[in-house]
C-alpha cells in the first residue's frame, strides 16, 4: 500500500514532463511557422512596392533616355561599339558565373570527400608551410607512415617528419626492404641519374638505422619493410593524411601532396586511406624489422611470432656510417626528445648550416 502514492507521484510527474514537451515544442514549431509566413509577408509586400512604383520611375527615366537617345541615334559607330561591349560583357559575366558554379560544385564535392588542398612541396614557400602542419599535429600523436627509403621524409633534417619523429608518442612505419626486387625495380624506374640501386639501398639502410637510434633513445617506433613496389606514400597524424601517388618514372616529390581531413561524410576518402594502411600494417607477409636482434620476424593475424629471418646488419651499419653517429633534433626540442647517450648526458652543438637545427651528439661515437 505505501507503494501506491509514489507511483500515482510518478505517474504525474511523468505526465507534466510530457505535457511541457509537447508546449516547448508547440510553441517553436509555431514560431518556426510564424518566421516563414513573415518572409513570405515580407516578399509579397516588397513585390508590391516594386510593381506600383515602376510607372513613376518609368516616367522619370524615359524624358532622359529619349533625350539621350536624339543625341547618339546617328552616331552609328558609336551605337556598333556599344553593342561589342555589351556583348563582350554578356560574355564574360556569364563565363563568371559558369566558373564560379563549376567551382563551387568542385568545392563541394572536395569537402565530402575530405579533401582540404594539394600542394606541390617542390616550391620553397609551400614545403615550409606543409612541414610547419606536419609539425603542429605531431605532439603527442601516433603517426603512421608508408614510403619508400624514408631518407628525405624523416633522416634529413629539413624532412617534413623529421621533427614529428621526436615528438610525437608512437610511429608505425614502413619502408621498401632493400634486398627487395620492389627497391631494385623502383631505383630503376626514375629516370635520374643519381638514383641507382646502391644508392637507393644506402638511403633505406641509413634510415633503418636513424630508427634504431631513436629506438635507443626509448621512443616507441615500430619498423615493418615490404618488398612490393611502392604505390602511395601516406602519413597519418590524427584526423588528417597526407597522400602522394609514386609514378612509374618520377620522383615522388615531384607530385603533388593531398590533404585529407576526418569528416563524418561516407563520401570521404579517409576512411578507405586510413584502412588501406591498416590493411598493409596487418598484412602477416610483411615483416617487422627486429631493432635488437637484426632479424625479420613474422607474424601472423593474432601478432603471434611465426618465424624469424636474419637481416644484415653489417650491411645496415656500413650504409649508415655516413650519419657519422649523429642524429639530429629540432633545436626546440625538450631534452627528453633527443637521442641520450650512453651516460645519460646530453652535449649539443650549433648545426654548422645554420638552418636552425642542433645536432645531439654522443660521446661514445667517433665523428
């Protein structure tokens, strides 16, 4: 019994909360219809004002065109030159307006599918702006990557990663193997003449080590080479990728750079890109690069170790001597960024180029 008049309390609680739903949403839907009407109210009366005013302006102009007119209405030449204009003009306004609709469907369909800019890196002004991007979403976001050798995107000082990889919490990357027939047949396609296959190598073995170096220095970075030929090189770094296609016979920085973002759309392209890596990433054919052992060790869908290849290390370190030991950190980087060394004392020095940079160096290494 004493349970009754708690329910009947409920019940009437329930019906005045319903009952006050039902009024707020009345009273904007009558508020919303009441917009409308006045729009319309408002349209109607201007369409009015227009209509009945037009006699009078028409009696005000046409005194002034019909006394204009008497004065040009034998001057043929300039009657014919004002008809060109106002055809040329006809033309060009609607030329305009052509473009700026194809554009704006362009536009559209570029902000479904993600698409921010494309840029060409090549150019001194774009590259800085792209790497300064790059730099903002590095900090403490996982960064995923896919590329071919890797030396230009991250090893190199003025790389757009380069800065990222110390800063940011955890990196996925692949790289071609360099024993690969993908590496030798990708050497071989561009058509440069400092791009051979030793050379190609060199670069994928100095960047391995680059890795290992910052693997030391207990930044979480995980290493998987594949041995197809490369097809897209994609960093991701949170709600934004960056996509370059290899061509068959060009370098790859020579083509533009494509800048997806995350947008709830399922017309975007990041989802589809974003899975493509992951795809790639899992793929149990593809082995990851063991930093302490030197070895390939293969996994399969579970992340369970299958088996275990050797990797020349010798060939690694040989490749890589010419980094003289040294890896280097943007000069804004805290101390916990760079590379320790083996006494867990940090010496810098000015980067002699002058780009801004300091090079971390190790005592234990002769340079």
């Amino acid at each position: 019994m004493p349970h009754h008049p708690n329910g009947r309390t409920a019940g009437v609680a329930h019906a005045v909360r319903q009952g006050a739903t039902h009024l707020v949403n009345s009273v904007a839907g009558a508020a919303e219809r009441s917009a409308h009407l006045a729009y319309h109210i408002f349209v109607v009366a201007m369409s009015a004002v227009i209509a009945l005013s037009l006699p009078a302006i028409a009696r005000s102009l046409v005194p002034r065109i019909l006394y204009y007119w008497s004065l040009i209405e034998d001057e043929k030449t300039l009657i014919l030159s004002v008809e060109i204009a106002v055809a040329v003009l006809l033309m060009v306004l609607m030329e305009a307006m052509g473009r700026r609709w194809r554009d704006r469907r362009c536009a559209q369909i570029a902000r479904r599918a993600g698409i921010l800019c494309a840029t060409r890196s090549d150019r001194r002004f774009t590259g800085r702006r792209i790497r300064r991007l790059k730099e903002r979403q590095g900090p403490g976001r996982d960064l995923m990557l896919i590329g071919s050798t890797g030396f230009r995107t991250f090893v190199e000082p003025n790389g757009d990663l380069h800065g990222v990889l110390h800063r940011c919490r955890e990196a996925k990357i692949m790289l071609l193997d360099p024993e690969s027939e993908g590496a030798r047949t990708r050497a071989k396609a561009i058509l440069h003449p400092d791009v051979t296959e030793v050379h190609f190598r060199e670069q994928i073995c100095k960047s391995i080590e680059f890795l290992r170096r910052l693997k030391e220095a207990q930044k979480a970075i995980t290493l998987k080479l594949y041995q197809d030929t490369p097809f897209l090189k994609l960093a991701i770094l949170g709600d934004y990728i960056w996509m370059r296609y290899y061509p068959s016979a060009l370098d790859v920085e020579m083509m533009p750079e494509y800048l997806f973002q995350h947008v709830q759309h399922p017309e975007s392209l990041y989802t589809p890109l974003y899975q493509y890596f992951l795809t790639r990433w899992n793929d149990p054919d593809i082995p990851e690069y063991d930093f302490e052992r030197d070895a390939l060790l293969y996994r399969d869908q579970t992340g369970n170790e299958v088996r275990t290849e050797p990797f020349d290390r010798s060939r690694i370190m040989s490749a890589g001597a010419s980094l003289s030991g040294r890896v280097l950190a943007p000069s804004g980087a805290r101390q916990t960024d760079g590379i320790p060394d083996g006494s867990g004392v940090n010496c810098t020095r000015s980067n002699p180029a002058g780009n801004g940079w300091k090079e971390r160096l190790n005592p234990d290494l002769h340079y």
